[in-house]
C-alpha cells in the first residue's frame, strides 16, 4: 500500500508540473496631463512609473490631437517600445481630432475600428486581438460619455455590443474605456460584462470629474467577462506628490486579470 501511495504522490507531482500556468493580462486606463506645461514637467516621471508597472496594454482615453499639440501618448509608446494607435470618429481633415491612444506591449494579431451611433453623435471604437503567450485575447477600446441621456449611451452601447458578438471569434474579451452612465446603468447595457470596479466612490469616479450630474459616473475601468477571467484585481495608477505639488496626480487605473481558459491561438509556441 506505501508503495502505490507513493506512486500516486508522484504522478500528482507530475501533473502539477505539466500543468501549464494560465496567462496573466495587465491593462491600465490613464487620462495623460493635456496641459502642455504640465506634461513637460511630469513625463519623465509617468514614463518611470509605467515602465516599473509594465502593464501589457495602455489605454489613453480623451486625446486630442492637433498640429499644436504635442504627441503625449505616442511619445510614451515610443519610449516604452509600445506599438501606438490612434482610435477616432474625426476626419483626418480636422485642425483638431479627438479619441483614444493605445498602446501595446503585445503582439498585436487583427485589429479594427468601427462607429457607435446615438441620435447624431459618433464616437469610435477599437479592437486588438493580441496574443499572451498563447492565448488570443480581444481588447475593446471605447469611450461612451456621450451628452444627451441614457438614450444615447444605450444606443453606443448597443452598437459596441452587436460589434463585439460580430468580431470576437469566440476569443477571451474585455472593455477598456470611459462611461458616463451608472455602474447599474453599464452592467444592463453591457450584459455578460463585470466592471472591475464594481462599487466606484460617487465622490471619486476616476476619469470624471466631481461637480454637478458626474457624481454618478462610472469614470474609467475595464469590463471583462466573468466565465474567462478570475483573480481580477485593480489599483490606482499615480504620480507621488513632488515639490511642485502636494498632492497625488492620478491618472487612472490598471486592472490584472488572469485567463481561465478558451481557444488558444494557431501559431505555434516560438
């Protein structure tokens, strides 16, 4: 009996060593400084502190881009040897374009960007489908804070979810964006995704603002979808106070999520 006993204590061995680990996916949501003074001070200083959390993705949300504006969020990726995309609504014949930056750590396999539609009002959206280790896994780019109502974000909503059942391949996926609606609001119009932050302080909603009818914004945060993902957890992405100011400069959130499974890509291993 000790010996079958044994011989079963070392197959169990064996099996916990071929067990592959499941992949690990870090994304942080950031607003970068837009006054230009401002970000010339404090951008060694965001470069430093992105490089020691090295998320895998970065997502840049309310960029504006014009010929006298400088190049915040490319710049980063530059540095970081992130690759840098541009995610807007705006003509390229616009003096001045706004939309989302990301940047990716990744190795990028498809990509794409479509129109979310509301009573007149557009705004853009983008997907990446990148690879973590061997896992494909679809990162959705948006930013719904349009004016007008629930109505209009019902509507963008719609038009993110019909898009997302329409290009995800049955692949891993999550939401990294900015909404202006409710945390109850998102959940019902984006059913089959969790908010990472599920209970935002209504006197603190990263990304929003404090005053007036934000009080109840969900601000910046990642959606992810619960039957692919586990051990979600989230922390603060900040500037410690330096001599100019005495308070933190928040910039956002990074959210960690592990993958629990689901098709893996075709390329082989390298």
């Amino acid at each position: 009996m000790k010996h079958w006993g044994c011989l079963a204590l070392l197959a169990m061995s064996f099996a916990a060593v071929a067990t592959p680990a499941t992949p690990v996916l870090r994304i942080a949501s950031l607003h970068l400084p837009q006054d230009g003074a401002q970000w010339k001070q404090q951008r060694e200083r965001i470069l430093a502190l992105l490089a020691d959390l090295h998320p895998d993705v970065i997502v840049v949300q309310d960029v504006q881009r014009s010929p006298d504006t400088p190049d915040t969020a490319c710049w980063l990726a530059s540095r970081l040897r992130y690759s840098c995309e541009f995610i807007t609504a705006d003509p390229p014949s616009h003096p001045l374009r706004r939309g989302s930056v990301v940047l990716a750590g990744l190795d990028v396999l498809e990509d794409g960007i479509t129109l979310l539609h509301g009573q007149g009002q557009l705004t853009a959206a983008g997907m990446q489908r990148a690879r973590l280790d061997r896992q494909a896994v679809n990162i959705y780019i948006a930013r719904i804070v349009a004016d007008g109502g629930d109505g209009v974000r019902a509507q963008q909503a719609a038009d993110l979810l019909a898009w997302i059942g329409a290009t995800d391949d049955d692949q891993p996926s999550l939401v990294v964006g900015e909404f202006a609606a409710s945390t109850d609001e998102l959940v019902r119009q984006l059913p089959g995704f969790q908010p990472a932050r599920r209970n935002p302080s209504p006197r603190r909603s990263l990304g929003t603002g404090t005053s007036g009818g934000n009080l109840r914004r969900h601000g910046l945060d990642v959606l992810y979808q619960v039957r692919r993902f586990a051990d979600v957890a989230q922390q603060a992405v900040e500037l410690a106070p330096d001599a100019a100011d005495s308070t933190p400069l928040t910039l956002g959130v990074m959210t960690t999520l592990r993958l629990i499974g689901g098709p893996t890509t075709d390329q082989p291993a390298p």
